[in-house]
C-alpha cells in the first residue's frame, strides 16, 4: 500500500530579503568618467586615487545634475518578495535588467506575503493626498486570517490541477499576487538612485514620494547594500535632495 503525501503546507511571511550578489561599484568609478571629459588617459589615475580627496566634484556632478559618470558602475541583488512588488519593481526599466524564477518551469513553493503587526493598514484622504494609519488588533486579525485562508485555498487548487496533470503555466493562474518570488535585479548607482527617489521616503527628501510600503521595504535593503559601495555617492545623494542626477 502506498502512503498518500502530505498536502505542501503554506508558509506566511511579512518580511523581504535583499542580498547584494555581485557588484563593480565604487566612488572612483564616477570620478574617472567624470574627469575623461579634460583630462583624457590621464583620467586613468582617478582609478588608483584615494576618492575622498574629490568628494567635491562628485557634489558638484550631483548638485548640477551631470548624470552620465553615475552610470560607469553595476549591482547585482537577489531578492525575494511578494509578486505584486515585483510587478511595480518592473516599472522602471531604465537602466535595470531582471530576470525572475519562472512558474512555467517550475513548481512554485507556497511561501505568501502577510502583513506584519508595524504595516499601517488604513488609508485617509483622497488620491494624491493621502496618508496611511495604524489599523485595529481587529483588522490585523481579519486581515490575517482572510489572506491565509484565501492563500491556502488558492495553493490547494493549484496542487490539485497539477495532480491531474494540468501544465504549470496553467495552474498558476489561480495564484495571488501575494505569493513570493524571487528575481535578480541589476543596475547602476544612477538607476538606483531614480528608484529609491520614488521608492522611499526620507526627511532629506526635497520631492515627496508615497511609495507601498512593501516596495519601500525592498528599496531600504538596496540602499543599505549600495551605501556601503558607494559612500560618498550615496552622501551626495542626500545632500542634494536624493533626486537622481
């Protein structure tokens, strides 16, 4: 007699991860960019020199919005979050590559996205001048229940189509949003800068931003990563506004 398997049991998250793969980026990559345009080869020395003594010209490119010499870097992150981050993610496609793990190719895993007890849960005011407060123990509870229970139901279709033999890329379609995937994500400091200017908020910020909490969430990762690459960049960046040269 054949013992029946076990149904997959979901798993519920309310965190994401971000993990910096790979990465050509430093604060001398803006500088010899920056200083091909008069010096020529001799720009070729900005490549062994010691960055901090020219935090002013990168101030200066920031502050003037000289945008190019931010490019001359890359980032590579693996990150895992909720499918619609990822479908907002993709909103910005210049200078950014992705590629994501494929439900037609393989099985998903029934990992789903739970709001924590710190997610603010109601919205007042109307489009474009709204603000987000903290919900009630009730409504944390309502909306953790529901989510998981239309989660399970969602994944226990999904299995019971491909146990009859259903394609991937077919049963996937009674998937939410609210289940987690994971892509690579490359860009440079320029590109990283125009996302976190619309992906974050932050008091040094001059042009406000409203972003989903959730991609915020992402974005903060990103930024911590590129921070520590990128220091004086990334202190320049504040100074002028965190608007993208």
């Amino acid at each position: 007699m054949t013992d029946t398997p076990e149904p997959t049991k979901a798993h519920f998250r309310s965190d994401v991860t971000v993990d910096l793969v790979k990465s050509a980026a430093a604060d001398s990559d803006v500088l010899f960019a920056a200083r091909v345009s008069t010096a020529g080869e001799q720009s070729l020395e900005e490549v062994r020199k010691d960055p901090e003594r020219s935090k002013g010209l990168i101030n200066y490119l920031m502050r003037d919005r000289h945008g190019s010499p931010f490019e001359h870097n890359s980032m590579t992150f693996f990150i895992s979050a909720p499918i619609f981050v990822f479908r907002e993610f993709m909103r910005h496609r210049v200078g950014w590559s992705y590629n994501e793990e494929s439900g037609r190719y393989r099985e998903l895993e029934p990992v789903f996205y739970v709001p924590g007890e710190s997610r603010k849960l109601i919205q007042q005011g109307r489009p474009g001048k709204y603000e987000f407060v903290e919900g009630t123990p009730e409504q944390h509870a309502l909306t953790t229940r529901a989510m998981e229970d239309s989660y399970r139901q969602a994944y226990d279709a999904y299995q019971e189509m491909l146990a009859a033999g259903v394609a991937r890329e077919v049963a996937r379609a009674v998937l939410p949003v609210g289940l987690f995937s994971t892509m690579y994500a490359t860009c440079n400091a320029r590109s990283l800068m125009h996302f976190l200017g619309l992906r974050t908020q932050h008091e040094m910020a001059k042009v406000p931003s409203f972003p989903q909490r959730e991609i915020e969430m992402v974005g903060e990762q990103m930024e911590q990563h590129w921070r520590t690459l990128m220091p004086l960049t990334h202190a320049a960046f504040n100074k002028n506004g965190r608007v993208a040269p």
